[in-house]
C-alpha cells in the first residue's frame, strides 16, 4: 500500500538543509542566524519561495510566525500542524530547528508528489525566536500562537545589541511580502515535531527514531548583584561591599541547592559579567544567569520558587535582584502521539524508543492547544547548540517518513485503532538493530555535514 513515507526524497531533504545552512554561515561549519535577523529573514523569504514554487500558501502572523499550509477537502477544519525554528545560537549548528521546519516542508511536498489528498489542512511552521538568545523570552512565536502571550506585550524586548523586537519583527515580516496575513493561533487537530536529539542516546544504542514522551520543566533568570566599587589596595576585606564575593557565594549555594542524588537535574551558569571589569577595582555589580531543569513537577516547583529566596540569602552585604526570564512546568505529550510514532516506526523497520527531552521546544505551547508530541533523530556525538553539530541525511530522512505517515494520518482522521488506518506489517520488532532501514527515492551523497 502506497503511504507518503514513500515519496520522502532523502536528497532534496538534504539539499534544503545546505541551502538553508548558507544563511548566516561562519565558515567554520556551523551558523550564526539569529532570531529577526537578516539572515533569518533571508531564509525564511527562501522558504517561502518553495512554497509557492510547490503551489502552497505561505502565511505570517503578528508574531512573524510563517506558516505553509496545504488545504485539505475540509478547508475549515482544525488543522494538523508541524515545525520548529530557522534561527540558531550564535555559534549554532545546521539542524537544530531547521530540521523541523524542512522536515515538515517535505512532508507537504511528499504529500504532493504522491498526489495524497487528505480532510484536515497540514501546515508546517517557522516559529520566531525559540532559541531566546537575541530576545527574551524564547518561543516567542510559540508562546504567542498558544495565547500564553500577546505579542504587544513583547515588542520592547531590546538585544544585547540594542534593537528592539517591534522594529526587527517588521522588518522580517516585509522580507516575505507573498505571505498571507493571519492573526492569532487557529484550530489544531494535532502537532508533531521533528528535531535532532541534541543528546547521545539515540546514537548510542542504535536507534533511528525517539517517540518523545514529554519535556523537563525549565526555567531560567537573570541574577543582578550590587556592591560598591573599589580601590583593589585600600579598602579592607572586611569593609568590601564586594558584588563579586557576593555572587561567588549564591552561585556555590546554588550548586549544592540544586543537586539531587540521580544526576537528573540540570543547572547552568551560562553568562556571568561583573563590572567595571578592571583588574585593579572592586567590582561593584555583577550579573548572571540561571538555568535550571527537571522533568519531575514536584521537585522543579519547589526548587524554582525556592531560587530568590537562596540568592538573598547568600548575598552578604551587596543588594541581589532575581528576574524571572521563563518559567515553563514539565509538559507531557499525547500517549496517542507518542503511540502513533512508534507504531509507524515499527511499520517502516525503523528502531525506535520511548524518551524524553531534556531541551525544551514550541511542542511545549503546542501541548496546551492539542494532542502533540515529537519525533527525535540521532546527531553525530549528541553535540548540538555547537558548530559541529552533525546528523546524517539517512537519518534525518528516516525520521521525516516516520513524520510524513504520521502527520497524514491525523490529517485524514485517523484514531490509529485498528481499522482505522493502512498497516504495513513489520518484518522485524523495534530495536538497537539499523541494518534493515528503507532506501530513499533519491539518494543524497554521504556528506556527513558541511
């Protein structure tokens, strides 16, 4: 039986990535684009110029979310949506997020080539600024799709090079000058993302697909600490309102606050700064940044609400000032979803597991709409948010058929019980073996990554 998994084309997935990869690109392997930047702009205009070369509507909304939408026989029907995010770390790499998006594209194009027609409309999404590093708050498209957010109330976040979301979101928006214009989220029969693992299980045991149950809770701050500055040679330590010290003092507090016995908790210092950064001066501020995440709801809450208290706590004689960036509780996904892939990864030979993330992604917002849920593929190392980031087009095509299967099924109202939709039986159970994986129609040449 004919399914869309069979007109995933493993080179044109894999030649969108390269040209994609040239936005933004830092001669070093990896990327640097930027939420609401040119180069984000510039591709997601490239985007949009597939889509519409394929005969699909591309569309934008307030937030500079991008949609591509292919209609189904029930044009007003929720729709089955899928994505993730074009912009990168500063020094990214070139399938975190993109991944998502192409995959999503791909699907709609395999859709097309195999002249599928389905009840729901299927849109893939370019969602702005998940990774949160320009602006903040991350999923900001997300975030404002889901109504966790009006977008108004984000326009004054400022980068730390000084341009303000409003005037960069504008910008973008005209850079794709073919996309329709919606406002507000639509309704969602179900979505799906794909993304690389970002982690080293996959790769590890030899799986090709992660039917991803849920997402760690995840919140991060901003820590401001402020002392007064001094001569380095004449004022004495007893004396010292030492920002410094001080911040020295809540970050080892944190350390020991935030372990737990299983290695499960994750804690990071990602920026610290302290000024006026002169060897011979005291400093008198210093700012830091928390990030802290758990999958257990319990232990998460009652760890983030306890963080102001402790960085007051161990703040000396200096001020200390906790801002909350993001706060976001572990989310789980739709047991039907987490189902549906692994039963289509059995279908298509494909190993697969049942995991985790411990990333967080726009899947998160999407959960509180709809039934949703992920698909992970292995990377090279589990090295991600880094220039040698690395996936295999053989693997990033495996986890767009089992994406395609799926994102058609829910598409045309399929429950996924027996009867309900086409099965393919499995020659072999799920596992650790890779040996029996399906060719693609085109196959793209072996380059490992750019």
């Amino acid at each position: 039986m004919r399914r869309p998994s069979d007109f995933v084309d493993e080179r044109r997935l894999w030649d969108r990535h390269m040209a994609i990869a040239a936005f933004g690109a830092t001669g070093r392997g990896g990327v640097d684009r930027q939420a609401l930047t040119g180069d984000d702009g510039r591709a997601r205009a490239a985007l949009a110029g597939w889509a519409v070369g394929r005969g699909f509507r591309p569309i934008a909304d307030e937030a500079g979310n991008l949609f591509v939408r292919r209609d189904g026989a029930e044009a007003d029907a929720p729709a089955v949506l899928s994505g993730s995010h074009l912009d990168t770390q500063p020094a990214g790499g070139n399938f975190d997020g993109v991944y998502g998006v192409l995959a999503a594209l791909e699907t709609l194009e395999a859709l097309a080539d195999g002249g599928f027609e389905h009840r729901r409309p299927i849109e893939a999404a370019v969602w702005t600024n998940e990774e949160g590093c320009r602006f903040a708050p991350g999923c900001t498209g997300s975030l404002v799709f889901s109504g966790k957010h009006a977008i108004e109330e984000l326009w004054n976040a400022t980068s730390p090079d000084g341009a303000v979301l409003k005037d960069e979101l504008e910008r973008t928006l005209a850079m794709t000058p073919e996309a329709e214009r919606r406002r507000g989220g639509i309704p969602l029969a179900g979505y799906i993302e794909a993304h690389i693992e970002q982690g080293p299980r996959l790769e590890a045991g030899g799986f090709a697909v992660g039917a991803v149950t849920g997402i760690q809770g995840g919140a991060s701050f901003d820590v401001t600490v402020s002392g007064t500055d001094g001569h380095a040679g004449t004022v004495p330590l007893a004396e010292r309102r030492d920002a410094f010290r001080s911040a020295h003092a809540i970050v080892d507090a944190l350390y020991r606050d935030l372990a737990d016995p299983t290695d499960t908790a994750r804690f990071t210092i990602g920026r610290f700064r302290a000024w006026p950064g002169s060897p011979n001066t005291i400093p008198g501020k210093v700012v830091f940044t928390i990030d802290f995440r758990h999958p257990d709801a319990t232990f998460y809450r009652g760890k983030v609400d306890a963080i102001a208290d402790l960085c007051a706590a161990h703040a000396g004689p200096c001020d200390v000032d906790v801002t909350v960036r993001h706060d976001g509780d572990p989310v789980a996904f739709d047991e039907a979803v987490i189902g549906r892939v692994e039963r289509i990864a059995a279908e298509l030979r494909l190993p697969a597991i049942r995991m985790p993330s411990g990333a967080s992604h726009d899947a998160a917002y999407m959960a509180s709409l709809c039934p949703a849920g992920m698909v992970f593929v292995p990377c090279r190392g589990g090295i991600s948010h880094n220039e040698d980031e690395r996936a295999s087009p053989e693997d990033l095509a495996a986890g767009c058929r089992v994406l395609a299967d799926a994102l058609y099924e829910m598409a045309m109202g399929w429950d996924g019980s027996p009867g309900t939709a086409p099965r393919r039986a499995a020659t072999g159970r799920a596992g650790p073996r890779r040996d029996a994986r399906p060719r693609s129609r085109g196959r793209a040449r072996d380059a490992g990554a750019p």
